[in-house]
C-alpha cells in the first residue's frame, strides 16, 4: 500500500481513489533512449507486447489519446477513424504535456488533467496484464485491460501499425 502512496502521481491516485488492483514497477532506462519501449519492457523483464505506450494526437484540431503496444506505432488514420475524425497528425509536445500534466516518457492514458477521448488498441483485450506509464519517467504501473478502458471510458481499434 505504501508503495502506491509514495509514487504520488495523479495516475495512482486515480487508481487507489477507485480501489483498482495494480502493481507499480520503477525502472531506469533514458527517455532518449533509441528503442525505448523495448528496453523499458527488458528492464521489467516483461514481453513488449504487454507493455503500451500513450501518444496524444490531434484528430480534426482536437486532442485524442491513443494507447499502443511498443511493438508497433499508432497509425494515425485508424486512429482518426476510432475517434469519429477525418485526419490525424501527432500533437506537438507541449500541447501535449499541457493537457495531461505530464511530461513526455511519462505521459499516462490515466488521471490526465483534461480528460481526452481515448482509443485502446485492440491488442489489448487478447491479454490478461498491460503496463502503461503510471504519469512519471522510470514507473510503470501494471493493471488488467478493462480497467484501464473503464477509467478511460476508451474505444477499442486496431490503431497500431
């Protein structure tokens, strides 16, 4: 218990506030790191299709999350389309940081300062425990897919590439 206390992130919090099961997991790996998503899930030693990224885009001028394994990249027509949108581009890093009050390497789908539509890839429905960021650099929190689509309120898509 105290170990989640102590993360302080508002990820966690929102995860202790709604009694959801989950596990935090510190690691070391540089947010420069070429292949970052890779080292990160060799440095929890868990399968990198399991572990998933959080990258904001912008679909028809408004923000949208979309949630991707590592093994792949967001594609941003299909993420486009999830979202009800014409076109996608990825937002510009510090639009993104604003809207969910975290830096980039530790942006969460969850306890985002402004609640955005979000998209789960649908990879993530074939497997029992993902990891996302937990909204720091070097801490990742595990948890089960619904939970994660239920605190998002997300769409599922396939929107990896």
């Amino acid at each position: 218990m105290a170990k989640k206390a102590a993360a302080g992130t508002p990820a966690t919090a929102l995860l202790t506030a709604q009694n959801v099961e989950h596990t935090l997991h510190p690691y070391e790996v540089s947010p420069d790191a070429p292949n970052y998503g890779a080292l990160v899930a060799q440095a929890l030693g868990v399968a990198p299709e399991r572990l998933f990224k959080t990258l904001i885009a912008e679909v028809d001028g408004a923000l949208v999350v979309g949630v991707v394994p590592v093994t792949g990249d967001l594609d941003l027509k299909a993420l486009a389309q999830a979202a009800g949108g014409k076109r996608a581009t990825l937002a510009d890093r510090g639009a993104a940081e604003r809207s969910s009050g975290y830096v980039r390497g530790g942006i969460s789908p969850l306890g985002q300062r402004k609640k955005l539509p979000t998209v789960i890839d649908d990879s993530a429905e074939r497997i029992d425990v993902m990891y996302v960021s937990a909204g720091r650099r070097g801490l990742q929190v595990s948890l089960s897919p619904a939970d994660l689509i239920r605190l998002t309120d997300a769409v599922i898509a396939m929107i990896r590439t």
